[in-house]
C-alpha cells in the first residue's frame, strides 16, 4: 500500500473476499542523504494513511525499508545514465528490481501467496500449449492504464500478482472509496518520482549528485546559439529555453562526444520524427509471441515510447547482431513517425490489449537521419 485512494480500495476489495490479508508499506528513499533528517518528509504522511486505512479496515500492516535496494538497484544504474546523457524511467525499474523485485522476495514466501498492488493492469490466464499462463492486459481505464510501467516484470511475478482495481476506471475507484468511507477516498494524486517528489523540482535534485558540465548549444548546422550546464537537464523533444530570441527552440539531440545540446525551430522538426528504434536489452513478459518477429516482414504490435502517449502500429523484429552480441536487441519500425524518441527510455509493445514486453531505446532513426548510440 502507498497510502493513495488506488491501493487503499484494492485493500477494501480484498477485505470483501475470502483473504488473510497484511499490509505492507515500503520505504524506498532514505531523505537523510540530503538533509541529515526524516522529520517532515512525504513518506511520513503516506505511512500514516495506509495505517489509517489498514485500522479502518481491521487488517495488520507494517512498513519495509528498501532505501538500501533502491539506490543500488534502480538509483545508481540511472544516475550512470543520466551521466551518459540518456533519459532513464527508474519507475520502470522500480516496479521490475523493487515492487516485485526485492518487496515480492522477501513477502512471497509460498505459491499460494499473492502480492496485490493498486496499478491500473489486469491479467488473463490463457493456453500456451500445455502450460496455463498468465498474460499482462491492459486495464479498463485507457488513460490511467500502468501496463507500460510493468513490461518488465517476469511472468514468474506475475503469476502471483493481483490488481484489484484493473477492471475498474479511475472515476469508479474514487466513487467506491468514497461509498465505503475510505480515509484516502478525497486524497490528491501524486505525480512525482519516489525520490525527487514534484517533477519541477527534478533538475535541482539531479545536480546535487551529477557535476554540472557546461558545454555548447547548437543548430543543425553547427552555430552556437547559448550554452548547457549539463546534458542530463535535457532531454529529447523538450523546449531548449534559450534567451532572447523570438522564436521557440527543442531539443533534438544530445551529442555525448562533444557536450552539445542540438536544438530546432519546430516541434514537428523532421529530426524530432522517427522513423524507427534499436532497442536493446529486450525483454518479453512470457515466451516469444510469434515466429514472426524472426522474419523480415516483423510482427506487427502497438509501440509507446512514453506512458500516457497515443500507441503507434509498428513492427518488432528481434536482432542479435553486432555491436551488441547476445544483448537481445530488437528493431520497432513505425507505420508513421514518433515524436521525440528518447535513448534510454523504454519502448513498450502490445498485440492488442496483451502487453508483450519492452527494452531501452538505444538508437534512433528520424526523417532527418541516425541519431548516436547510448
């Protein structure tokens, strides 16, 4: 439980059912790192929600620190790619190393557990074969749908997860929290990373740990137009905010040999539109969908580069080639252009509603041409 409404009511449908049911609360980012205390923290008022919850619904709870797991299982391999000047998605990470990493590991202790979370997702359990297999759905709410946060996830996990409020939209969970006088039924969304908070507060956070470069801002064509403190302040499609000039600029590029920002005039620029991806360190949430993806023609799926985007038909072919051998790598080909593919980001195919998996954007290829490898 995290102490919003979202997990708060998966505990209330659970509570209905036939359950031995404990909380549990994890503590994933130890503030005292920054400011020597706790005192004030959000973790604390999250705590005290879900053990408010966890009394009003007569069911034990207790909170678990991870701080230790997170920072060297998901903060550390991000900050080395933000150094690099690639854009990780820790919460991606988060849900793989941490919720049903670390968390499931030490909670999960007989198959006849589950760990139940509050993430908008489902699962169906299908043939393949003579195996009886979980696959990851989509949730009924299109726009709150987190299956794109757990693409990475292992079927394993998976067959002993469970996502109460999947089937239901955000609207329903807020009117059912609210009938059943949950004490979170009116609490506000958060929408910030565990260990940043607010998002406005991203840049200020991330230069405590990176040392800030200065380095050149320029056009295609090579003119410096201004400066960067830093390549991890930016990334792709993101307004560059250059003074004093009239028109608008986004970046495009981040050139990691020559400490370069590359910026455009549009943000329909042809060097913000891609045509397709090489992602690397693929990974399938159960057994390899088709045949197809071994084939030239590819298989053809719903690629989202970003969560909250609209998905883009595309084909997936799987590659293992040079320069990186054994890495998994797969190639997206999008049917129409991409804005503002990222490296370092993950790229998350469907085949309908079934989720099939995901991998972190390596290389990319727009109208204008190649961009670099991270």
């Amino acid at each position: 439980m995290s102490g919003g409404v979202d997990s708060s009511l998966s505990a209330q449908l659970l509570a209905c059912k036939d359950y031995d049911l404990r909380a549990v609360f994890m503590r994933n980012w130890d503030t005292r790192d920054e400011r020597a205390s706790d005192v004030g923290c959000e973790w604390e008022r999250d705590w005290e929600d879900v053990q408010r919850v966890c009394r009003y619904l007569g069911i034990p709870c207790q909170m678990i620190d991870l701080s230790r797991q997170y920072w060297t299982r998901v903060f550390e391999p991000a900050l080395d790619e933000w150094v690099r000047g690639a854009t990780p998605n820790p919460d991606v990470s988060c849900n793989r190393e941490i919720k049903f990493g670390a968390l499931f590991d030490r909670v999960i202790t007989s198959p006849k557990q589950w760990l139940a979370t509050g993430h908008y997702a489902q699962i169906a359990w299908g043939r393949d074969g003579q195996d009886y297999r979980p696959k990851l759905m989509r949730a009924k709410d299109p726009v709150k749908d987190q299956t794109y946060y757990l693409a990475s996830v292992t079927e394993a996990k998976l067959r002993q997860a469970l996502f109460p409020v999947g089937h239901m939209t955000k609207a329903e969970v807020r009117e059912d929290a609210s009938r059943c006088n949950l004490p979170t039924a009116t609490r506000k969304e958060s929408m910030g990373i565990c260990f940043v908070g607010e998002r406005g507060h991203f840049d200020e956070f991330l230069s405590q740990y990176i040392q800030p470069t200065r380095g050149n801002i320029v056009d295609l064509g090579g003119t410096i137009l201004g400066q960067h403190n830093g390549l991890h302040r930016y990334t792709i499609g993101q307004r560059a905010g250059l003074g004093g000039r009239k028109s608008r600029t986004f970046v495009a590029q981040k050139r990691t040999d020559t400490n370069e920002i590359v910026v455009v005039d549009r943000g329909d620029h042809p060097a913000l539109m891609c045509s397709s991806l090489t992602v690397r360190d693929w990974h399938w949430v159960s057994s390899v969908p088709s045949q197809r993806i071994d084939s030239e023609e590819g298989y053809p799926v719903i690629c989202q580069i970003r969560h909250r985007m609209r998905g883009i038909p595309a084909q997936i072919r799987r590659r293992q080639e040079p320069p990186f051998p054994g890495k998994h790598l797969c190639e997206i080909t999008f049917e129409e252009p991409a804005h503002a593919a990222t490296p370092g980001q993950i790229a998350v195919v469907w085949d309908g509603d079934w989720c099939l998996g995901c991998g972190r954007i390596d290389k990319i290829r727009t109208l204008h041409g190649p961009s670099e490898t991270f």
